[in-house]
C-alpha cells in the first residue's frame, strides 16, 4: 500500500459522508471463529484426499489456527467437534489455546457418525438411542463449563428418506424434549445456537429443516436458545439477507456458518461463488447496528462469525486465511454503504436510487483500507504471502499423512 493510495480513497469516502475512523474502527473489532475440523482432513461422500501435514490431534489444531490468528488478527477463537475433538484434560486444551493467545469457542456435538444414529439421534424411534443422544448433548454442556465455553452449536442429520420412514410429529416432540432438558443444564452465561438443513443426509424431510422451525424451537425453549445460519444451507434461490434481517428483528439470530455454495451444501470457502451475497448479508447487520431498539442492537452485537468449511483439495491453512480474509473484504465494503442515502431514495420511492446506493460501496477497491487498518495493527499487510514465505508449511510436514480426519 502507498500513502497515495489510502489518502486517495479517503478523498473519495469523506466526498460521500463516510467516517473512515469509525470504519476502521469496526473492522478492527471484527471477530471470526475458524473451526478445528477445518485444519483437518476432510472430504465429500466420495473421498478424502489426505493432506501432508495436517494436524495429528486437538493441541496440533490450535497451533494452525494460532497461524491464521497472528498473520490476520481475525480469529482469535476455535470451534471444538466432539467426540472429534475428545481430550482427557480439557482445561489442559484450554491452557494450550490461550498460550497461543485463542480461546476455545463454540463446542459442536457430533450426533451423526455412529451407528445407532442411522435412522436418527434425538429424533430416533428407539428411546435408548435418543437417552444416548441426549446424554451427549449434556456431556457437551459439561465440556462448555470446562473450557469456558459460551456456544454451544447444535446441527441434526436427523431426518427419513422415504414417506412413512418415521412420525414426524413424534420426531418434532422427541427433538423439543432432549433439546429442553439440555437448555436447563445450561449456565445463564450459555446460548444454544441452533442450526438448520433443507436436506442432505436426509432426503424426504430433515427434522429442522429451515430457519422457521428453528425459530420456532428456540422461541419454546426460551432466550438462552438461539437460530444459527449456515450460508449452505438453504434451497436454491433462498434470500439469506431476509432472513438475516428478520432473525434479527426477531432478536433471535445467533450466528452464522460461514461458508460458499454453488449448487448445495457445497462447503467451499466463504465469498468464492457469490461474493455480493455475503457483502448483503453485512449490509442487513449493519443496518439493524443503527436501530433505535437496545434489544435488536444488542442482537447484532453479539452475532458469533463463524467458519464451517470442507477443506478438500485445498490446503488447509491458506483456506482458512482465504476464508477469514474474504470475511473481512466484505465486511469492509459493507461499512462503506451510506445508510442514510439509502433512506432518503427509499422514501422517495427511487427504486433504481435506492438500489445504487447500495450497490456502490460493493463496487470499491477496499485493499487500501484493509492494508492500513493492518498497518496500524502490526499486522503482515498480505497475510497470506506472508504465510507461504514463512516456512511453518514445511515445519509441520514432519507430521505426514493420516492426521486427524472428520
């Protein structure tokens, strides 16, 4: 970056009324949670490409993910998949994250890769198979109160592939029983995010299969559960940014999963199909930021970013920076819209007026931005060249192959 570069991109924002200091601001106050499963192999229904390098255990995870928080100051937190991420001494695991200046974050029960949960988990016919399932789900709010945790995010693969597979009421009431007895084990300090899926691994219904039903389970168990919106998840078409909106208002919207679609759950990295997308979702949290309501406001003040990503053919690392750094990009153009631009062609009825003023800032070069704000932090102005010249790629390829798969 250049001088001339900056100050003449600070001519061009101070011409439309944006405070660059308030910006910069807010972009350094950006937090995005990476996952451990991403720093390990992972792979489609078809196949795992293993990678060299890749961390062998949950300390080696934390090691990486300390990599993408020290070259972006982006991520100072970890999400932990349990049982993938089973240790004797949590508060050991705890120690090693804040050595490394992290902390752990969202815990994230696996109730989809054993055998008794083929035909479901809390959802499953057979009460022993949904007293297990329950029972883990409470063991994961027990490893939350070890490791300080105050996330605890729930994804189902429950669901029937075929028309009379299941009672699907039943499977409602089942889900809101287990789901209510692990609300109360919870702290006061605690939120359960609660995440949905239009399909896939089931194919005829999926028991929390869209943002209302998920809605609609928090709102029963009370203020402690909340909605959490994966970006994957949603059929083909689907307005992400109203739903977005309406979480919030709701004062209901507790998080994201982060991560890019072309066709399904496609797991790629964040803003590398549909980079507009993401930049309007940003536009509706920002928007609700300036509410004249303290509970929408609080709402979007303690939104949980986080990455949830299947690093196949990547690296992993360079993924994961690309992913945070993507975030960023978008979260920095967002900034740039003139709301009260926007305001005033909305009650005018200036349809295309209104439409421009929020598409303009998409349309700005942030790089001169992002490399000052990274100036002023003591941050590598490109992280991620800085991570290739490093030579910790070549340091931790002592580990081989075979490290910690999903």
């Amino acid at each position: 970056m250049t001088d001339r570069a900056y100050a003449l991109f600070e001519e061009q924002q101070q011409a439309r009324g944006i405070n660059l200091e308030q910006v910069k601001q807010q972009l350094k106050a950006l937090k995005i949670e990476t996952p451990s499963w991403g720093y390990g192999d992972s792979g489609t229904r078809f196949k795992t490409f293993q990678k060299v390098g890749v961390p062998r255990n949950p300390f080696e995870k934390f090691d990486d993910a300390a990599q993408v928080h020290k070259l972006t100051g982006l991520a100072p937190s970890v999400a932990i998949h349990i049982p993938w991420d089973k240790v004797e001494d949590y508060g050991k695991l705890r120690g090693h994250a804040e050595s490394l200046g992290l902390a752990i974050g969202a815990v994230n029960p696996n109730l989809f890769q054993e055998e008794d949960y083929m035909l479901g988990s809390v959802t499953n016919a057979n009460a022993a198979i949904r007293r297990k399932a329950t029972d883990h789900l409470l063991e994961c709010v027990d490893i939350a109160k070890e490791t300080g945790s105050k996330d605890i995010s729930l994804w189902f693969a429950d669901g029937t592939n075929y028309p009379g597979q299941g009672d699907i009421r039943s499977r409602k009431r089942w889900m809101q029983e287990a789901l209510t007895e692990m609300y109360n084990a919870m702290t006061p300090q605690m939120r359960m995010l609660i995440e949905y899926k239009c399909f896939e691994p089931a194919f005829y219904h999926t028991d929390l299969a869209d943002w209302g039903m998920a809605f609609n389970l928090a709102q029963k168990l009370g203020p402690q559960a909340e909605v959490l919106v994966d970006t994957g998840h949603h059929l083909p078409g689907a307005n992400i940014e109203h739903i977005v909106a309406y979480l919030i208002d709701e004062q209901r919207l507790g998080g994201f999963h982060f991560n890019s679609r072309k066709y399904a759950d496609d797991d790629l990295i964040v803003g590398s199909i549909n980079p507009y997308e993401l930049y309007l979702i940003f536009y509706q949290i920002l928007l609700a930021g300036k509410d004249s309501d303290a509970g929408v406001r609080n709402t979007v003040n303690n939104i949980a970013y986080m990455i949830d990503q299947s690093h196949n053919i990547e690296q992993k690392i360079p993924a994961m920076l690309r992913s945070v750094l993507n975030v960023q990009t978008q979260f920095a153009k967002a900034l740039l819209i003139n709301h009260e631009e926007v305001a005033e062609a909305q009650a005018q009825g200036d349809v295309l007026g209104a439409e421009d003023a929020v598409r303009r800032a998409f349309e700005f070069d942030v790089t001169p931005l992002l490399h000052a704000i990274r100036e002023e932090q003591g941050l590598p102005v490109d992280p991620m060249k800085t991570y290739l010249t490093s030579g910790y790629a070549k340091e931790i390829a002592v580990r081989g192959k075979g490290g910690a798969s999903w």
